[in-house]
C-alpha cells in the first residue's frame, strides 16, 4: 500500500520468497484479481530476471512481453509497472510491483521505491530472526518446565496443563498478545525454584513439618535469581515472584493485595491452585471437577482475583460444551 501510494498508483503486489518450495507467493495486493493463484518458481521466467539484476525492472506492457511464462503468472503484476527487489543480507528474499503509466519511467519515484524495498526487506529478515527467536526461547522454557515437573514426582505434566489455561485466561481477558505470551511462561516456569529444593522435601510422601513448609516457601525467590538475569524473561519475573500472594493480601511473600499483584501472578496464582485440587496429593486424593469449581468461587475475592476466577468458570464451562458435542 505505502509503495502503491509513494507511486501514486492504485494496482501493486508483494511477492515474497518461499525457502521451503523455491517459489514467489503473493504476501499482499493491491487492485489484482488474485484468486488462489500458482506460486512462481523463484529461478523462472521475469521473477529470474529481478533476481539476478538485482535492480529494479520496468514492463512497459506485460501482454506483449516474453518474459513472462503463462497467463496465469500475469495475474501477479499490474499490465504496465515497475518491479523492484527486496534485498537483504542474505540475499534478494522477494520483489515489490507497482503498476505506472504506460511509456513513463519516473526515475525518481523508483529510487525511492527501492529505498522502501530495502527498508521493508530489512524489517521481513528482522520479524523472521525474532520469530525463529520466539521459537527457540518458547522450546527452552517447555524444557525447563518439564525439568521442574520431573523433580517434583507428584506434578507430571503440571507446567503444560498450566501454560494451556494461562493462554485460555489471557485469551478470555482480551491481554495483548505479548502480555498473554508472557503468561505463559510464566506458568511454565512459576515452579522453576523447586529446582533449589531438596527432593527429600519435595517428594516426601506424609505432610511436611513446618520447617520444610517454610523451604518449600523459598521456590519464588529462588526462581526470581534463577530467571532474573535472562534479559528476555524480566517481565515474567514479577509474575513467578508473586504467585503465591492472595487477592486479600494474607498470601506471601510481601502481603500484596489486589492491583498490587500482577496480572499474571493473580492468572498464575489461580491455575496453580486449580491443579493442586485436581491432582493426587500423597496426604489426599483429587477434588472432583465440581468440588474444585466450589472451591475457586469460595476463594473469589479472598485467594483470587474475582476477574481472573470468572474467565477461568467460563473456560470451563466451554471445556463442557466441547466435550458433549
């Protein structure tokens, strides 16, 4: 569109290079009749040509010129227009075609054309890097999760079922997606400081003496010094540290109440609480599903966050209807 409008033209196309097949395939249009249309192999035809030129490419009439294979092919480009290449680092990763007057070659207008090809080439390569980052860094905190569950003998699997209703709830919040990304892992990893616990703790099969409740106690802040210096993980942090803090206040670490808490520790707080009633404890047998709901609605306003306990009901009840479709 910003390319359409720099040209004052009303007819563009964006094609974008696919490593996976080696072809071109339309990221976006502007006044084309595109429908499902067939990829361009990358090396083929006119798109051959913008490559290896490395320059932008002018088609005075796209009907009488042979560079281009089909005619299904011809409903990627405007009849008369100006191709210019999406060049970065490694290489030209696509090419932008705005349609101009036939006979007219605004030398200008193309330069700067290129100069926002290149920009947008830049910003494509950088959303791919910080995607494939998302990726790697989404696969290291399920690692690191499932390290947590396999320490605490008697939370298998706890970290996923968490991470599913921490999407669900922020889904249901309406959180921007960052904010919901980051609960996210923060229910992943909001046991992480079990891992400082001494599994004689942890695994012990009868209650825990008040000195062992007191270390157990520890896990935020141990979780706070294992995650505080990766830079990516900061705004999950606060949202570990304060899990185990109530609505009312009367949680710990640091009595906070209410809006004090962050949004994602109360998201959290509530989760880890739901799966502790639902599991098998070795002092006690699983609430059913319609004990652990009463349970949740008696803590609404005192445990948890009013808000938060009326997205998860809702979930729940989805859940419901799901499973007697």
């Amino acid at each position: 569109i910003y390319a359409c409008r720099l040209m004052g033209s009303e007819k563009g196309s964006l094609l974008i290079f696919d490593e996976e097949t080696n072809e071109l395939k339309v990221a976006a249009n502007l006044g084309l009749s595109i429908f499902e249309p067939r990829a361009i192999k990358f090396s083929e035809g006119f798109a051959s040509e913008v490559i290896q030129s490395s320059k932008p490419v002018f088609v005075e009439n796209i009907t009488r010129d042979e560079r281009f294979l089909s005619e299904k092919e011809k409903e990627y480009y405007p009849q008369c227009f100006i191709s210019t290449p999406l060049k970065a680092k490694r290489g030209v990763i696509g090419m932008i075609n705005v349609s101009v007057e036939e006979g007219r070659y605004p030398e200008d207008k193309v330069n700067l054309l290129g100069i926002l090809a290149n920009m947008s080439a830049v910003t494509l390569e950088n959303v791919e890097l910080y995607q494939n980052l998302q990726i790697f860094y989404l696969e290291t905190v399920q690692i690191l999760s499932r390290a947590i569950d396999a320490k605490d003998a008697y939370t298998g699997e706890h970290a996923d079922r968490s991470r599913r209703y921490a999407h669900a709830i922020a889904k249901e919040l309406n959180l921007p997606e960052m904010v919901a990304k980051n609960v996210e892992y923060a229910a992943l990893l909001h046991d992480i400081g079990k891992m400082g616990i001494e599994e004689s703790i942890l695994g012990k099969p009868g209650k825990l003496t008040s000195d062992e409740r007191e270390t157990i106690k520890k896990h935020p802040v141990i979780g706070k010094k294992l995650l505080a210096p990766v830079t990516l993980l900061a705004p999950v942090v606060p949202m570990i540290l304060y899990h185990h803090e109530w609505y009312n206040g009367h949680g710990y670490l640091e009595g906070l109440k209410g809006e004090e808490i962050p949004l994602g520790a109360r998201i959290v707080a509530l989760i880890d609480a739901w799966d502790a009633m639902t599991s098998d404890r070795p002092y006690r047998k699983a609430l059913s599903k319609a004990q652990a709901i009463e349970e949740i609605r008696k803590g609404s306003g005192t445990q948890f966050d009013p808000k938060v306990v009326d997205a998860f009901l809702k979930i729940l009840e989805k859940e419901d209807v799901t499973r007697q479709g």
